[in-house]
C-alpha cells in the first residue's frame, strides 16, 4: 500500500430535525485518500463515529479524491460492521452495498434494500479498484479521530488485524435521510431582553472544499419541540466560498429565542462562526462567540456536569437553556452553595425530543431562590441533551455561556 498526496436562497420549509439514524461523519475538510496499487482493495472504518441509535440507512455520501476526471466504475462498497461482545475485538460484516461508480467531490447512493443498523454499529468504506481510481478523502484532525484500516476487502474477523489510525476524520457518511443533522446552535435569537439589551446572532458560513455544499438551517422556537414547517433559510454554496449575517434570525424573518440546526443535504457541512452579542447601536456591541457542536457532543444518559451560579447577583443575572435531542432528556437537578452544602431539594425535568427551552436560573430550579458564588448539578438519567448557563452583566448587558460539559 501506499499513500498519494495530491447562490444562496431564502427558504420556509416542511423540515424537522433530521433522524438521528445517521453513522460515519463526513468531515467539512478536503483531505487526501490513502490509496492502494492497482487492483487491491482497501478498507477504512470509522471508529469515532458508531451509530446512536437504531435506525434503517437509506442512502450514503462519500467524498472521493484522486480519481482521473472521467471517475472510475465500481470503485467503492460501504459496510455496516458491528463488534461482537466475546472474544473481545472481533467483528462481522451486517450488510454490503455496491459496488458504485466514483467521481472526485460529493458521491451520494441509494442503499437498495435499505440497511438495518444497530446504536453501536460502524461505518466502512472499501476501495475495491486502488491507483488510479483513487479513494476516499480523509483530512487530519487534531481531534482524537479514530480511523482501522484494512489492507483487504474486509469480512468477519478482528479489529486486530487492521492499523489504528488517530487523528484522521472520515469522509462517508450513511443516514436514513438525504437531510442529515450536522451540528447545533444551541441557542440563537433576535429579540429584546431586560435592562435595554437587544440581543442578535450572526453567524458565517464558510465552505472549506472544492466542491459545493448545501443544506439548511432550521429555527426551533422555545417553549416547544421541533415542528414541520419550523423557519429555515437555505444555504448553496461554491467550493471556498462564504456567507455572513449580521442577525441570522432577523434573516429568516423571525424574532425570539430558539435553537439553531445545521442540516446537510448530500454533502459536508460548511464551517460556521456564531457570535450572540447585544447591538447597543452607536455604542457599539458585546457578547459572546458560541461553540457549534455536533450532536454527538450532546450530555449522555448517567453524566454529571455542573452550571456555576454568578457571585454578584445583584449585578449579574442568569438564564438557563436545554436544547434536547431526538430522544428527548430527563435529568435531575439539585443546587450547592459555595461550600458545597445542598440547597433546596432536588428537581426533576423532562423535556420531549428535539425541544429548546431558555429561562431564569432560579425558574430552572424550580423557583427556589439560589445562592450567590454556588452551582448547579445537572444528572441525566435518560436521552441526550446540550445544557448551558448564559450570564449577563445588568450595568452593561455584556454577557458570557458557559455549556456544561464532561470534564
């Protein structure tokens, strides 16, 4: 084996959040393939990526590299593997499709008949063809991205007999959908707050490739789960090209608070920048950059995490926001104060899928007034869901998140 180096439109659709049904991650980054001689196949799993859930994979995005111009025929087969639980280490094929014709960029398949999978199962591209029909474009990611490789047309047998790559992220991906759910904007919004604030969100979206993306952004309101017809402003674009708003919702012709979701549409998913900052007009703004996060970033069922409370409550004030998943999440949530003694009693909630909330902290917990320099223990004990306190300083309405996190 070796290795070879080588218009946008507005639009309110029926959408609701794509089906978490999904396994693979097709990375945003061009990359290069790892290819080899002619007529060896060659096989990549995707480690860091299992499927979520249980679900029915339809149809597969593979991005492909090195291929000459015209593309090559059945050069590509996707497997679903799953690890057995004894011995430790072994695995077996659970279905095979293709082969399929490749071409450079984005190659999206029909999956017929339709795949079965199993929360765990994983991804696996195999290049049946080698040089020069190329193969599928890996980036490098300082992330702890796992990728085994095979020098083979893999079939049941043990991880072992593969190399482990790190830091490498893959670029198939297959769905029940073509809409798949790439990342979250937790919280997003275009709307007037207390103490004068009026607090926008703009967002950049960047394609960092060669060949066009395109896909959606979905709004979902507050105060309920994800809808059809929820607003959605549509993005195309060109191989390195870029889009900005200056107040994303106000763009979809929207106001209030809700949560943002990226959706891809038979390609990768365009970088994004998001920044939430209060427009104080000819004084100018202050605010906060967001993280985008992808929905494997979600809290899991038995974590705990922690919200610290501000220590000046009478200049700072705090919201809470929960965005959950398609599983929906309950967790319990109890409060220390600043020498670790409990306060009030604890409070369960329970949210259905795909729904966003934002409130006061102290509305959070139940009404119970909470104590300055404090922090909140988040435990879930069912779904998945991202979790952030937001903080606001009353005398200038600069504010700060701060998402509880796995530490």
């Amino acid at each position: 084996m070796r290795t070879t180096i080588v218009v946008l439109t507005l639009a309110v659709s029926l959408c609701l959040t794509a089906s978490a049904q999904d396994v693979g991650s097709l990375s945003p980054r061009a990359g290069v393939a790892f290819v080899a001689a002619a007529g060896a196949p060659f096989t990549s799993v995707d480690f860091s990526h299992p499927a979520r859930t249980d679900g029915l994979l339809t149809t597969a995005t593979v991005r492909w590299t090195q291929a000459p111009a015209a593309g090559c025929t059945a050069a590509m087969k996707l497997k679903l593997i799953r690890p057995t639980p004894s011995p430790f280490g072994n695995l077996f094929v659970v279905a095979e499709r293709g082969p399929f014709d490749m071409v450079n960029g984005f190659n999206t398949v029909t999956l017929s008949p339709a795949v079965p999978m199993l929360a765990g199962d994983y991804l696996a591209v195999v290049q049946t063809r080698g040089d020069p029909c190329g193969g599928m474009a890996v980036a490098s990611s300082q992330a702890e991205s796992m990728i085994f490789q095979f020098s083979s047309d893999l079939a049941t047998g043990s991880f072992t007999s593969g190399d482990l790559r790190r830091n490498f992220e893959f670029g198939a991906r297959a769905s029940a959908a073509v809409s798949v759910l790439s990342n979250v904007i937790t919280v997003a919004g275009s709307a007037r707050g207390g103490f004068g604030s009026n607090f926008k969100t703009s967002a950049q979206l960047a394609n960092i490739s060669a060949f066009p993306i395109k896909g959606n952004l979905v709004f979902h309101p507050a105060g309920r789960s994800a809808a059809a017809g929820d607003p959605s402003l549509a993005y195309n674009l060109n191989g390195f090209d870029t889009i900005y708003y200056d107040d994303v919702i106000a763009q979809m012709g929207q106001s209030g608070v809700g949560s943002l979701d990226v959706m891809s549409t038979t390609s990768a998913a365009p970088v994004i920048s998001v920044r939430v900052y209060n427009d104080a007009g000819a004084a100018g703004t202050s605010g906060f950059t967001e993280d985008v996060l992808p929905p494997e970033a979600a809290l899991q069922r038995e974590e705990l995490v922690l919200l610290a409370i501000p220590s000046d409550p009478a200049n700072f004030r705090m919201n809470v926001g929960v965005r959950s998943l398609s599983a929906g999440a309950t967790f319990v949530v109890s409060v220390n104060d600043e020498h670790g003694f409990g306060v009030g009693s604890p409070v369960t909630k329970t949210y259905g899928p795909d729904f966003f909330e934002q409130t006061t902290a102290q509305q959070f917990f139940n009404n119970t007034p909470l104590p300055a320099g404090g922090y909140m223990r988040i435990f879930l004990t069912s779904g998945n869901a991202f979790v952030y306190g937001s903080t606001t300083d009353n005398r200038t309405n600069d504010s700060q998140i701060q998402f509880a996190t796995r530490r």
